[in-house]
C-alpha cells in the first residue's frame, strides 16, 4: 500500500508511477484525513509507501497527523520506504518519518530524495516550461532508480538521528497568523474548486473562499484556481501557478 500527500501532483505522479510497478495500491492521505479514515489493513501487502512533499526539511503537518492517527492491521515486516519529493533538496523527513512510523511499531527501510519543479513560489518563480518538463523527465527516470531498488528490497537512506522538527507547523513559514496571509482577489468565480482541493477542509466557502482552522500552508488552494485568484499576501502576485500535467485525477480512494 502506498499513502501519499500532494498538493501539486508531484508527489501523486511518483506515488502513481511506483504504484503501477510495484502492483500496490495507492491512497491518498489528504483525501482519508477528509473521509477520516484511518484503518488500513495491509496483510496482502508486499510494500508500506509515503510518498510525499518536503515541507521546510520535514514532514508536513498533515502526513504527521495522519500517520498518528494511523490503525494498520497486517503489518508483518512489510518493506517500508518514504520518497520525499522536494524542490531543492530534502532534510529531516526521514528522521521524522522514522519516528512518526516508530511510535506506531513499524519499521523502515529507508528514505529516497526525488527532486521535482518547485511549487513554493512565494520565494522564487517558476522556471520555463521547457525546464519544466526537462525536471519532470528526469523526475521520471529517478523514479524508475528507486522502482528498481524498492523491487531488489534494497534500503535507501538510514538514520537514527532525531528530526529538529517532527513535521512543519504552518508557524515555520507564515507567523502564528499564517492562514490570514491567503486572500482571494476580484477575480474569484465561486468555483469552489479551492474548497474541494484542500487537505485540511479548512476553507469555507461564503460567497469567496475562507480560510479557517488547520491550514497546512500546502498551496493546493492557490496553485488550482482556475483563475489564479488566490494570492499569498503580495509575493504570488503575477507569478505562474504549478500542477503536474503528468498525474491522473483522483477524487475518491478505494477503501
Ligand atoms: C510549505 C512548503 C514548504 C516547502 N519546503 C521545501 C523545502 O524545504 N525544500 C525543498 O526542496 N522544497 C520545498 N518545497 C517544495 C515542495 O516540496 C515540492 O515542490 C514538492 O514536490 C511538491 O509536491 P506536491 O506537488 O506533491 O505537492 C516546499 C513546498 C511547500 C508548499
């Protein structure tokens, strides 16, 4: 079974991409934390996979939520493997996915850093779509690297160290205030795709989107809009907006 958390795709095209080769079935952690769904029963399950974005060098808030609410039955030494897909370059997740997995009694053999196009523009643009596609080919490829390792049960990278941060609070990013710096513009159609997008359902919707509650500080919200209508503050303002082109729609999981 593989769980994995994505905002912008990324994460969802590298889960589907292992998935199909590995014959495991995939899970999406935003779409069960909605359902609150949270027993999983993997006794036919060869592989236990998160695949997920770095958040500031460490897990994201809601995949450390859902892992410790996590209830697996089966679990019998599965071989278990984090892939953190990132846009620079990962850090602590798998110090921090080792200890999420730990307190639960599981295991793990280890973490694979993939990097793809980076979906925080707040600090930086996106480059051209050219780059762009050149970053996802080579994406493709390190995935088939770690595709053949994951079938040879080879371990990726091991560490006993303790994460600086167990996951990212949307503090780390944005101030205690973080979720306010989100606004929506004139430009707003009452789509509502901004609300069906979230991981944490904490957007409302009255007229125009409201963000209340957990925000993860994820982006899905902003990077969707149709209309580019959501701005952080003033750093994504005529900045280009990010989805993978290569990962399938996938609104329901299969419990
Ligand atoms: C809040 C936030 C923090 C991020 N922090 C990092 C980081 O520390 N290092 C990095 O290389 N990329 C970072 N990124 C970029 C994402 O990890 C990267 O684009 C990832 O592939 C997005 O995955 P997704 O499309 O599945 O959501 C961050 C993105 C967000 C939204």
């Amino acid at each position: 079974m593989i769980f994995y958390f994505s905002a912008t795709g990324n994460s969802q095209s590298a889960a589907e991409q292992i998935a199909a080769a590995l014959g495991s079935r995939i899970i999406s952690i935003g779409l069960a934390l909605r359902d609150e769904h949270y027993n999983f029963d993997i006794t036919d399950d060869e592989y236990l996979g998160f695949v997920v974005p770095t958040f500031a060098y460490t897990l994201p808030g809601p995949v450390a939520a859902f892992i410790e609410k996590l209830e697996l039955t089966g679990y019998a030494n599965q071989h278990v493997f984090g892939v953190f897909t990132c846009g620079a370059g990962s850090g602590d997740e798998g110090a921090a996915l080792t200890m999420a997995l730990k307190n639960k009694g599981i295991g793990y053999n280890g973490s694979f850093e993939l990097v793809m196009p980076d979906n925080f523009i707040l600090w930086s643009n996106l480059p051209s779509e050219q780059v762009l596609t050149a970053k996802l080919d080579a994406a493709k490829a390190a995935v088939n690297g770690i595709i053949d390792k994951l079938k040879a049960k080879e371990n990726g990278a091991l560490t006993d160290k303790a994460p600086r941060m167990p996951f990212m609070p949307t503090e780390a990013i944005s101030t205690a205030a973080g979720t306010s710096k989100l606004r929506v513009t004139d430009n707003c159609l009452g789509c509502g795709k901004c609300v069906t997008v979230c991981p944490m359902s904490c957007i409302k919707f009255k007229d125009t989107p409201v963000w209340e509650g957990d925000c993860s500080m994820c982006l899905a919200c902003l990077h969707h809009c149709p209309v580019d209508a959501i701005e952080y503050e003033n750093q994504t303002v005529g900045k280009r907006r990010y989805v993978n082109p290569r990962c399938s729609v996938h609104l329901k999981n299969k419990y």
